[in-house]
C-alpha cells in the first residue's frame, strides 16, 4: 500500500472522528455514558487500529488490525443510524457521515483484500 494511499485514507478517516465528536455534542446529556460515548470510541477505533496495523510489519498482523478497524466503521454506521432515528441528528448529519463512512468501508476493504490475496 503506497504512502499517498495510507495518507488519504488517514486523512478521510480524521474528519470522520471530527464530524462525530461534532455531531454528538447534541445528543441528549443522558446519552454522554451511552451511545455518546460508544459512537465516539467506534469512531476513534477505526482510525486508531488502522495507524496500529499500518506500522505492523507482518501482513497477517496488519490484516488483523484492518479487519478491527473495519468492524468498528460497522459499529459506528449502525450507531448513526440509530442516533438519526432516535432523532439526535438531523437527515444531512447523517447521510454526509454515512457516505464518508462508506468510502472509508471501500478503502479498508480494499487494503483487505489486497492483504488477504498476498497471503496465497
């Protein structure tokens, strides 16, 4: 995977962790040890194993790191949704942190594959 690949990926999934901390500071208080909270940590997850299996440098362990971070991006679309229906953030709120979250999915998902198929 090429620097400029690792960079831009890093760099979408940074402002993704910023639009949720942004997006959750107007969910209900009550939420602030609840979904607050959970969406935040998945979000953070996903960029945070990302960097973590980036500076592996056996595949298999960078590929496991990846396959976190992608389960998180999971958590934290479903953790969307559920905000959105709940009515804690608006329709526009959602759908731009979903679409980032979804090109962030391809990109992971790639990195995936890519690893998985220098494995054979």
């Amino acid at each position: 995977m090429s620097t400029a690949y690792h960079d831009k990926l890093k760099s979408i999934m940074n402002v993704y962790v910023h639009d949720i901390y942004r997006v959750t500071k107007q969910f209900p208080k009550e939420e602030m040890y609840g979904s607050t909270s959970q969406l935040r940590r998945a979000a953070l997850s996903v960029v945070l194993n990302y960097i973590e299996g980036f500076a592996r440098f056996r595949p298999a362990v960078n590929r496991n790191f990846l396959e976190i971070s992608y389960g998180s991006l999971q958590e934290s679309k479903y953790l969307l949704l559920f905000a959105y229906e709940e009515g804690w953030s608006t329709k526009e709120q959602h759908e731009k942190l979903v679409s980032v979250a979804e090109e962030i999915g391809a990109m992971l998902w790639g990195s995936i594959k890519r690893l998985k198929d220098s494995d054979v």
